[in-house]
C-alpha cells in the first residue's frame, strides 16, 4: 500500500469469478413497469441467496459482496468512541454510484462503507461491473460513517461522513478508474452530519444535515440543526471555494416545514449546523437523502416530529422543493398517499406501509424511488405528478426485504443500464452477507 496525503490508497484487489455486468445493456424506453407486490416481506421466508421480495418478472443477483472484498473481519476491535471491545464482521455498503460519464461510463460502481469507530477506519470501495473486480479505492484512519456519494459532472467522486462536523470529500481518479490520484477535504461545502448528496446542471451542491433537528438542542438554540443547504461555488467545478446557504420556510407557523421557502445566508460553513439555524433555517427530523429530478428538489425525512411525550405524529415523509419558486410540500406521507404500517409481517392485522422512509433514486423513467431504513425495508415507487396540494398521485410498493437483521440502502439506477436498480443489504443477519444486489428486469413488464 501507499500512502498519499495521510491517505491509504490500497492496490489489493480481489476477483467474483464472474462477469457481473456490461454496459452496452439496450434501453428500455418505456421505464421500470411493474405490478406492486401485495405486501411487505415476512423475515420467516428468507432465502439469504434471494433475500428481496419482488414483483413478477424480476430477477436478483449479488453484484459483490464479503465474498469478494472482506474489509471489516475483525474477531473484535476496539471502539475509538467508548473504547469498548466489540465484534465487526460486516463491511456496512451503504451508498452506489457509477462513472456517469466518460469514455468507459457505467462501467465503474463506487460505493461507501458506513462503519463507525473502526481501527482501521471508513473505506470506500469500487466494483469493475464488466469483469466483476472488486478492490478497496482509499480507506483513512480518521473516516467514519461515510454515507453519500455522488458522480459529478466534471469526472470525479465526491463522499461524506454522516456525524457531527463530518467533512466532505472529492475523489480525483487515476486514469484506470480504480485507483484514487488525490483524495481532497472540501469545507466549504460544510462540516455536517451529511448523509444525501446531489449537483444541479449548474454545479451547485445539495446536502443535508442528518439531526433531529425538532427534538435536539445545540447549547441554547432549539429546535436546532437537521437543516438542508445549498453550496454555489465561486467556479463550476470547483468545490474549494463559494457560499453554503440553509434552507428557510417563511412565516412558519406549522411544525411540518412546509411553505414558501427561501436560502438563507451565506453561513458559515465550518460550524454549519449552529450557523444555519442561528439565520433561521428549517429544521427537520433526521433528513437523509436527497434527489434532483427535474426542476424538483426530493428530500427524505426519516423520522416525524414528536409530541411533548415523545411520540411521532407519523413515521416520516418525502417533501419536495421545487427550486425555480421555493415552495415545499410534502410529497409522500404516510396517512396521506400512501398506508401507515400496522405491525409487522406476521402480526394478526399487519398492514404494509411507509415507515422511516431514507434513500431516494431517479428511476429511468423519472419516478422517485424510495427505500425505508426499517424492518423489513420496502421500496416504494412514486410518480412525479402531484396533486393540488403537491401530493404525489400514484406511489406503489414495488420491493421488500426479507432478511430479519439488515436494511436496505443506496437504491441507485446507473443512466447507462435503465433496467437495472441496484441496492445494498447492511449489517445481514449471514455472517458476511453485506453486499450490492441487482434487481433486474426480465423479458416484457407487467403493466403497471
């Protein structure tokens, strides 16, 4: 290994024995139909060699796994927070993206390991989806919990740590497309809990502060943090320098932060958190993801906010932010288009629902995609179209997993292979069952 910038970049590299994906996969033009599945998966029909499941016509298949890139098989190691020994046999793959663009785009998938407190610390890793190569891309000491990562239109990656004051990373690659020539703090962009990240056609860079920002305090600031900013660069294409702003919701007199909105600052990027809130920025409860589809910004927001007895008034939402006017709605929550979950599969009266909702994707077709961080972790599919209230019209359960220890996360459509949605299962209940799946489409859709 070498070092560079005290930063590992590791050249081991480990072979699937298969050929996992090519990139000349013909378009399907007509989008991800499918007939929603009847309800959500029951853990006591596990099969670990086909844990999702899915509606007729789809296949599933393990991309790369433990199996072919084991980087967290510790008997024990010592937590760096409590200085506890604790056992870590699960390699936690959390976010997917490809090389977008480019000579050989597709072809590529970059992927970030949400482990916390680890000796060796984060990692990020990245799968040759032609030949089924799977290697270690950079690992640092001093990562932990990275969660989002993103392909941005001037030919590098970007990733995030997800605690407190994380730091935002750029990713400048070797011409091989496996091997990382620089890895770069960006500050500018904002020391958060960053989870969601996603760039408009001008360069601007969207994140959010994963807090609960309704129930938590910082010092005597309250409700504080859980906030989602807006970094302008001083140049496209240049994350060194530029503006960090926070959301504001005008006149906000309900708890739901919905309204008209507004980016409020510039702040400081550095204590961003503190400085968005102290302006007046929005906070929610546990925002996580985000997705630009159109002139549409989506945002997941895990949790919902709590009664002075602590109880949610419901289990999260989708809110969608149309960015030429700022004006917030919520898109998709439980109660108004789509069920509450009652129970669990299994239970005498379970009904599936929409609980604690956390990844957001593109479909090939523009739908918003959604996955819960939950058990079990269902996929919903929701179409743009909004009501007069800015409700989605149509949202239909599309996927669930069945296994009883795991979420799913990291839903991601490569623009190269419409047919193909890929996934994460994180912390498995198999010893070593972390990994990238693809649900694929098979032969002619069932009409949805």
């Amino acid at each position: 290994m070498s070092k560079k910038n005290g930063l590992i970049i590791a050249a081991a590299t480990v072979l699937t024995g298969c050929v996992v994906l090519t990139t000349n996969v013909m378009a399907d033009k007509k989008g991800f139909h499918f007939k929603p599945i009847d309800a959500s998966a029951s853990s006591a029909d596990w099969n670990a060699a086909a844990p999702w499941k899915l509606p007729k016509g789809f296949s599933q298949s393990l991309v790369s796994g433990e199996a072919a890139l084991n980087i967290y098989d510790y008997p024990t190691w010592t937590d760096r927070s409590s200085g506890n020994d604790e056992p870590q046999n699960n390699d936690w793959h959390d976010m997917n993206v490809v090389n977008e663009t480019g000579k050989q785009a597709g072809r590529f998938m970059y992927r970030t390991h949400e482990v916390r407190g680890v000796e060796t610390g984060g990692a990020v890793s990245v799968v040759d989806l032609k030949t089924g190569e799977t290697k270690l891309l950079a690992q640092d000491v001093s990562w932990t919990a990275l969660d989002g990562i993103r392909w941005t239109e001037w030919g590098t990656v970007v990733f995030a740590e997800e605690t407190t004051g994380g730091r935002f990373f750029e990713i400048q690659l070797n011409e091989d497309m496996m091997s990382a020539a620089a890895i770069i703090d960006r500050p500018a962009v904002g020391r958060l809990a960053h989870e969601g990240i996603d760039l408009d056609a001008d360069g601007n860079v969207y994140v959010v502060d994963e807090f609960r920002g309704r129930t938590s305090r910082c010092g005597d600031i309250a409700p504080c943090g859980g906030g989602i900013y807006k970094f302008v660069p001083n140049s496209y294409g240049d994350l060194s320098a530029g503006n960090l702003y926070v959301l504001g919701i005008k006149s906000n007199t309900r708890r739901d932060g919905i309204g008209q909105g507004e980016w409020l600052g510039p702040i400081d990027a550095e204590n961003a958190r503190i400085a968005g809130s102290e302006v007046g920025g929005q906070s929610y409860q546990r925002p996580e993801d985000l997705e630009i589809i159109g002139d549409t910004l989506y945002v997941a927001i895990t949790e919902g906010p709590r009664d002075e007895y602590g109880k949610e008034y419901y289990e999260g939402r989708v809110i969608a932010i149309n960015l030429n006017i700022l004006h917030v709605t919520n898109f998709v929550k439980a109660g108004v288009n789509v069920p509450v979950e009652i129970g669990r599969p299994g239970d005498a009266d379970f009904q599936s629902g929409f609980d604690s909702v956390d990844n957001l994707a593109e479909s090939p077709d523009g739908q918003l995609v959604m996955i819960e961080d939950n058990i079990p972790s269902d996929i919903w599919f929701a179409k743009t179209k909004a009501n007069k209230w800015g409700a989605a019209k149509k949202v239909r359960l599309f996927a669930s997993l069945r296994d009883p220890g795991a979420e799913g996360t990291g839903i991601y459509f490569s623009p190269n292979d419409p047919n193909t949605l890929y996934v994460n299962i994180q912390h498995s209940a198999m010893d070593d069952g972390d990994g990238t799946w693809a649900i694929r489409k098979m032969g002619k859709p069932d009409d949805d």
